[in-house]
C-alpha cells in the first residue's frame, strides 16, 4: 500500500497535480516518513516495559511490569520529550511483594499531576507524586486480579482492566472498588484484557483483548466497544476488529483523525492501524514475524502505542527472550497527531 501510494504520488508530481515541489518539499521536510522507526530511550534495570505514558507536563514515564525472576524492587522511569532520562523511583517494599511475580504499570495521572500506577503483586491502584516521590495507595483491587491499563471515564472514575479475569474494574472517590462490568469475551486463555481507552466525544470505552474464550477462536484478538447507558452504566459489547491467531493486541492509541495504532504483542511484533471503525488500513513492518522497522532494535514484543507528536511510542518489552538490549521505547512515525487520553474534572481520587 505504501509503495503504490509513494508510485502514484510520483506520478502527479510530474503531471502537475500535486502542489509545486517548494511547497511539498517544505512540509515533507518538517517531519519523517510514516512508520520511520528510532530508539526513543533504553529502559533499565529491571527492564519489561509494557506502557508508555506520556503526561502533561511533557514528560515520559514507563514502570518495569514483569519481573519474576528475582527480588528487585520495580521502578517508575521519567525520561526528557526527547528522550533523556532524568529521574527514577523504586517501589518501596512496603507496597509490593518481591517473591513472586510483580510490576508497575504508569497509567495514566490525576488532574493535579501525580502519576496513576497499577501494582501487580498486590492488585493495587497507586499514585506518584513526582515533586516529591511520594507513592500512595489509593485502592486495592479483589485478591488475584491483574491490573494491566486503565483509563478515566464517566463521572471520574477510573476504570482498570484485568489481565487474569473478564472484569473491568471501576475505582471512584475514597478508592472504592466496584465490578463495573464482567464479560465471558474478556475471559482470555492464558493471555487475557489489556488496553483500554475512553472516548468521550463517542461515550464509549475501546478494549484490545489478546485472547477470549467466546468472542471467536481462542487464539485470535480483539478490539471490543463498549458503549454507556445514562449514568455511566455498561453498555452492549461489540467487536470492532479480530486479530490473526497468536498476534496478541496489547495496548493502543488513537489519532485525531480517529484512526487506531495498535501494537501486536504475539507473533506477527507489528504494529497495525485501523480506521475508527475497525477497518484494518495498514500494518508495520510489511513483513511480520521479524520486528525489522528500521531501527537498531526490531520489535520484541511490542505493547503499546502512545502518541507524542505525530509519533506513537512503542514499550518494547521482550517478554519472550528478556534481551535487556531489546528493553527500550521505541519512536513511530505515524503522520498524525494523536488524541489526548481523557482527563476529567475529579479524576484525582479526593
């Protein structure tokens, strides 16, 4: 598509269709071409980033989400727009459990600034003050659940996924946990719920799925719609997209044209665009299976796809080899500006 694309746009050039070369040359010079891939920034010790999260003072944050091999406190990184590390916060072993498998997730923040996180060995909701360094707990989620992403919705709540049961999780004021919405689709098999995405302007909730017992066949993904009845109740369930069998959708951003960047944890390591529709338009690399986008580093389990700039940037996570040289963020140029995540009047848990 992009070569066609690329063949048809050299032929209007020459025709005299398109706008002088001045003109174009000026505009396609002000950003890279589409899918041009760079390493944003390397993730250290103890590695495994699955989300990017990129807050409204400009900043960059990323926690360290699976660690299971050992018992290093996990680690909330803060890195430059441009990608130089400045900052990092270990969790204090008071607020997570270090003989088992544990992380944090950074997902999203309140309306004063702290930084919103997901602890897993102890299913809690945190927040970090990063003028400070001070963590709270804010809620902890029933015992076995797997918080994965989260994001704020209707009346400022936050809702969670959970990577280990068909829930989604509703945290409001004072951390009061409800089960806002259960579904046998978002029951996985082995591999389960992870991102979601509220839209306001639409009043629905975007859900990637990596796996379900009854949405279809078990190993395909999903991109799910929820939509919401008055006062903020669940809606009816509908699938956008189906994934191909062991790509594994994790987590996504989304455009201001409307358009979904998704990014394919499982075997095809690419990144796929749909229309808002769910239309599969694109994906990258062309080739699946190898991870080469152009960069030094190829994909390896690639999770999310955050927007900063006209870039998506791609938590690399390499789940599967734990090649700390693999652990990085990763660039995308995608060629369009994103849609901010949804920030409420409220969302701040008082």
């Amino acid at each position: 598509m992009k070569r066609l694309l690329t063949t048809l746009a050299a032929a209007l050039l020459a025709s005299g269709l398109l706008v002088s070369p001045t003109t174009a040359g000026a505009a396609a010079a002000s950003s890279p071409p589409k899918w041009t891939t760079r390493v944003f920034a390397s993730v250290p010790a103890p590695g495994y980033p699955a989300y990017v999260f990129k807050h409204r003072n400009s900043r960059v944050y990323a926690g360290t989400y699976v660690d299971s091999s050992g018992r290093k406190a996990s680690k909330v990184f803060e890195w430059t727009a441009g990608g130089t590390l400045q900052r990092s916060w270990p969790l204090p072993q008071r607020l997570q459990v270090r003989d088992g498998s544990h992380g944090v997730q950074v997902a999203h923040q309140t309306r004063d600034g702290r930084l919103v996180l997901l602890e897993t060995s102890r299913s809690a909701v945190l927040t970090l003050d990063v003028r400070t360094g001070r963590f709270r707990t804010i809620a902890r989620l029933p015992r076995g659940a797997v918080p994965n992403y989260a994001t704020w919705g209707p009346g400022g709540a936050l809702y969670v996924t959970d990577y280990g049961d068909g829930v989604i999780w509703k945290v409001t004021r004072g951390g009061v946990v409800t089960e806002w919405f259960r579904s046998t689709d978002l029951d996985g098999v082995e591999f389960g719920t992870t991102g979601i995405v509220y839209r306001p302007q639409k009043r629905d909730f975007l859900i990637s799925q990596q796996t379900s017992q009854t949405a279809g066949p078990p190993t395909n993904g999903h991109l799910f719609r929820l939509g919401t009845r008055s006062g903020g109740r669940p809606g009816t369930l509908s699938t956008l997209w189906t994934s191909q069998p062991g790509e594994l959708p994790d987590g996504f951003g989304i455009g201001r044209s409307g358009h979904i960047y998704i990014a394919m944890a499982g075997l095809t390591a690419q990144l796929v665009e749909l229309s808002a529709s769910g239309r599969e338009l694109d994906r990258f690399p062309d080739a699946p299976f190898t991870g080469e986008n152009g960069s030094k580093i190829p994909f390896d389990t690639p999770c999310s796809a955050t927007f900063s700039g006209t870039k998506v940037l791609v938590a690399n996570q390499s789940a599967v080899q734990g090649d700390p040289s693999h652990q990085a963020i990763l660039a995308v140029e995608v060629g369009e500006r994103g849609r901010a995540p949804h920030l409420p009047e409220g969302a701040d848990f008082r």
